[in-house]
C-alpha cells in the first residue's frame, strides 16, 4: 500500500495561508446555514421573492472551457515564488505551499533551486528566507497532480552549477515519473499541443541562453514601491527568528549553463530571458530549440505600454510569455494582471501569499476553472457595442464586527476594471452602534449605472469599507468577478475577508446588463 508523505511539522502551512473560498458564489453553501436580517426578508417578500430559493442561486456562472486549442490561446493561473509562506525577503520556504496553490487550481508554479552544501535546495537566493529540500518540492508536487488535471508548468529557475543539474533531473524524474514529460509526443506538433494532449501531465519550464546574449537584456531599473508595502506586517513573529541554513554554493547566473540532460525535459517550454529585438526577432529552429517562450519582469513590460500594445499582442500569437513581479515587491504585493493579460501575456504570476487586489482579480480570472481559461479573440480593436451595467444594492445582513470596535460606519464601494475607463461608486456611510455577535445588518437601497465599451476582460469588485476619521479606511470585505461571468437579476454576494474566507455575510443585489 502506497503511504502519503505527510509534511513535517515546520513544513506545514499556517491556517493564515490556507485556501481562499472564491467559489462560494458559484457553488453557494446550504442556506440553512445563512442568517438574513428581518429588513432583507421584509424586502424580498414585498417584491414577491422567496429568500430560500434565492440563496440557492449562483452570483457567478462557472465557466465551460475548451481543452483542445493551442497552449498559447490560454490564459493560465500561475503563482510566483511558490515555495515562499510569506514575504520575499523573510518568507519560510514550504513544500507543502506547492500542495495547496495547486489544490486551488495553480496550473503554474515556480521552483527556485540552489546548490547547497547539502545538496540542491529550493530557496529565494541571497535573502534570510529559510529552505527546503528540492527533493521535497518535487515529490509535493508529484503527489498533487492526477490523471484528469489539466497540465501543470513547472517554472525552473535554475542556480545549480552544470556538474550538479543531472542530480536535479534523476530526483524530477524519480519524483514524476510517467507525469513529467520527457520527450515530444508522437503524433503531435509543438504549435498545436492542447491542455487535452497533456492533462495530468508536468511540462518542465527550461532555461535557454543563446550564445550570442549571454546577459539578460535592459535590467530593471526599479524604485521601490512604497505605496505597496505600507500597512503590510508579518503574520508570525517566529518568521524573523531563523533556523542554520545549507550555504548556498552560487554560480554565475547571468552566463548560467544549462546540462544537455536538463534542457532536453523542456522540449515544450524553453524560457528565455528578453534580449535585443526580442519581441521581432523569429527565433528559428535550429539553431535555436523549438517552442522557446520569453520570461520577462513586469517592468520591462510596461515600459513598452501602451506604444508597443499591438506588437505584444501579435507576440502572444506566435509565443507564450510568463511575467513575474518585479524583485522590490518586498511584501508580496501583486502586479495589476489585467494590464498583462489585455497584452496576451498567457502566464501572469501572483503572490498567493497575499489576498490583495491583483490576487482578487485572479481568482475572479480563474475561479471554478481547472486554471485554464481561454484567451478572449479580440484583446483589443474597436468595440462592437456600449453597455450599461445597472446595479441595486439593497443591503448586508451579518457584517462582521471590526476588532476592537464597539460601532463603526460601513459603507459600499464600487469599482469597474475596463480597459477604456475604470470607474467606481460610493453608497451613503451608515453608522452602526451596539452590534451583536450576529455582526451588523445594513440597508443602503441604493443603485448605480454605469456605461462601456464591451470588453471580455471587464471586472467588477465590491468591497465593504469601515469609515475612519483620522486614518486611512479599513477594509473589511470582498467581492471580485468576471462582468460577463455575473449571473443577472436578483441575488445574494457572499462577502469574503480581506484574506479570502467565507464570513458568513451576504450582499442583497440586483445586476442588469443591457446593450446600449
């Protein structure tokens, strides 16, 4: 019998890390187990509505998506720096992070292996964070991938020297087995290879070097991002107390040397770091290896936006790029990856550690999918038509009380992610005194319209807000979708915190979409 490794002790994820419950609105819980106020339940039967039926019903649509086109038609849930607990320079390296991120559907991860002297390591190089055994990484993520998932790209961030990387081959090959892809299928080209081709499948990310750009191309230039790091903490004081680590043996990464062992697992995904003329140049093969994809910082990207927006997206027809979040990120903070998928970069990588903005529309991206959903056809171009979003907000029944605080002033606030205009909301504040256990019942009964131009990659997000006087407004919960996955009419939000968990609070609301 097959026994499952079960993680040590300091491997375990803290419950601060566990999973966030996004499809709770696409799958909502038994509605016995939902508390109403007497306002909400006055409302719903004045309009004819039955409040049982009513909780039954999905606010989001799951989505139904094709298997069968090429890997660069998607758009694929990734993470960064997976192996991390927390922040980049203190974070805790777990393999047990790879179980989690890829039992919510991550169908990209990132492995960030070091020579050590005890062996090769998975660790953020030449910071406090503490390690964990490139072998442990990799039997994670062998144990989390089964036979119907779709494929998993591992992304390989290669610092062992060329004398150790086919120790790092036998342990993915050991650890994979059947799983890993190890050479080309029969019968199937590298430019039409499909998720179906590949389901239950790993596809090994290799580094590729050209001989002739042995340096990476327009290093970042960055400033750090303070505005993305204040009011950010560590969970866990330990995190800063760190136990001996294996010293790490460095090799010259930028003029890195990849084993010819290694090189030949990445049949399907060569990576390759932007070099002069990257986004023209054809790149043929030979001489070079087929299916390269470039690698790319967000930085790098957005200095080309919006002049170069048409070239990129013309790119991503021809190439698949992964962006990864610019290295002053200190604490985890997201890029926006709504600027990277309307340029058809196809593997946006997130902090999953942090359940902010750009985390929200990532889970609004790719929930209730198996992490890959299919690139719209027009990126951009002139719209076919306007439309007018109407929303009713009528009120919240169980609001949470904040900490140590005996009233508070909650209100709504609305936004919309479209890529000709954002625009966003407010509801009138409501001063709530004396709250229960039972949390705060609010009744706003208030609408908002807004009109757009049509654009597949709109996105709505409405949070609950605590007003403060002499500080910055507390958030206290969420709600983030796809526009053209709502489902219209009436229904109830579940709200999540502001680190992903149901709460038990609901959203009484109207959505109206109409051609205009």
């Amino acid at each position: 019998m097959m026994m499952t490794r079960l993680p040590k002790a300091s491997e375990r994820v803290p419950s601060a890390h566990l999973s966030v419950e996004t499809t709770i609105n696409i799958y909502p819980p038994e509605s016995d187990s939902i508390r109403l106020s007497i306002e909400i339940i006055s409302f719903l039967k004045q309009n004819g509505l039955d409040a049982h039926e009513l909780l039954k019903l999905p606010a989001v649509r799951p989505r139904v998506v094709d298997d069968t086109r090429p890997l660069r038609d998607y758009f694929v849930s990734s993470s960064h720096n997976t192996y991390l607990l927390a922040w980049q320079v203190l974070g805790r390296a777990s393999a047990e992070c790879y179980t989690h991120v890829l039992s919510e559907n991550a169908r990209c991860v990132e492995i960030d292996v070091w020579w050590s002297s005890k062996g090769p390591i998975v660790t953020h190089g030449h910071t406090l964070s503490r390690s964990v055994t490139f072998q442990a990484v990799c039997e994670a993520i062998g144990e989390a991938i089964y036979d119907k998932d779709w494929p998993v790209v591992v992304s390989l961030e290669c610092h062992v020297p060329i004398t150790h990387q086919d120790e790092l081959v036998d342990i993915m090959k050991g650890a994979w087995g059947n799983k890993l892809v190890q050479e080309p299928l029969e019968g199937v080209g590298g430019d039409t290879i499909s998720p179906r081709d590949l389901k239950g499948k790993i596809l090994l990310m290799v580094e590729y070097y050209p001989d002739a750009y042995c340096q990476e191309i327009t290093p970042d230039s960055e400033a750090l991002d303070y505005d993305s790091c204040v009011g950010t903490e560590c969970d866990d004081e330990s995190e800063l107390h760190y136990e001996t680590d294996p010293v790490l043996k460095t090799v010259d990464h930028a003029h890195a040397k990849i084993a010819d062992s290694l090189a030949d697992l990445g049949f399907y995904a060569r990576s390759m770091k932007p070099v002069k003329h990257w986004l023209t140049e054809e790149l043929p093969s030979p001489p070079h290896p087929p299916n390269i994809m470039i690698n790319i910082n967000e930085s790098s990207i957005l200095a080309m936006l919006p002049h170069s927006l048409s070239e990129l997206i013309e790119h991503s027809r021809q190439r698949i790029r992964r962006i990864y979040p610019r290295g002053v990120r200190l604490s985890s903070s997201n890029l926006d990856p709504l600027k990277q998928w309307r340029n058809g970069s196809q593997l946006v990588c997130i902090n999953w550690q942090n359940f902010d903005c750009g985390m929200q529309l990532n889970e609004a991206m790719f929930a209730g999918t198996a992490g890959w959903v299919e690139r719209p056809s027009r990126l951009i171009g002139v719209s076919e038509r306007k439309v007018k979003l109407t929303c009713n907000v009528i009120g919240i029944s169980s609001l949470p009380r904040p900490k140590e605080h005996k009233e508070f002033t909650p209100y709504v606030h609305a936004e919309l992610f479209n890529s000709a205009k954002n625009q966003d909301w407010q509801s009138e504040h409501f001063k709530c005194k004396d709250v229960s256990e039972d949390g705060a019942d609010v009744i706003w009964n208030s609408c908002f319209e807004w009109e757009f131009e049509e654009d597949d990659l709109t996105f709505i997000r409405l949070r609950i807000l605590h007003h403060e006087t002499l500080s910055k407004d507390e958030e206290m919960l969420v709600f983030c979708a796809r526009l053209y996955d709502l489902e219209q009419g009436w229904r109830f939000i579940h709200l999540l915190s502001m680190d992903g968990r149901h709460t038990g609070a609901t959203l009484l609301v109207r959505f109206t979409i109409s051609g205009i």
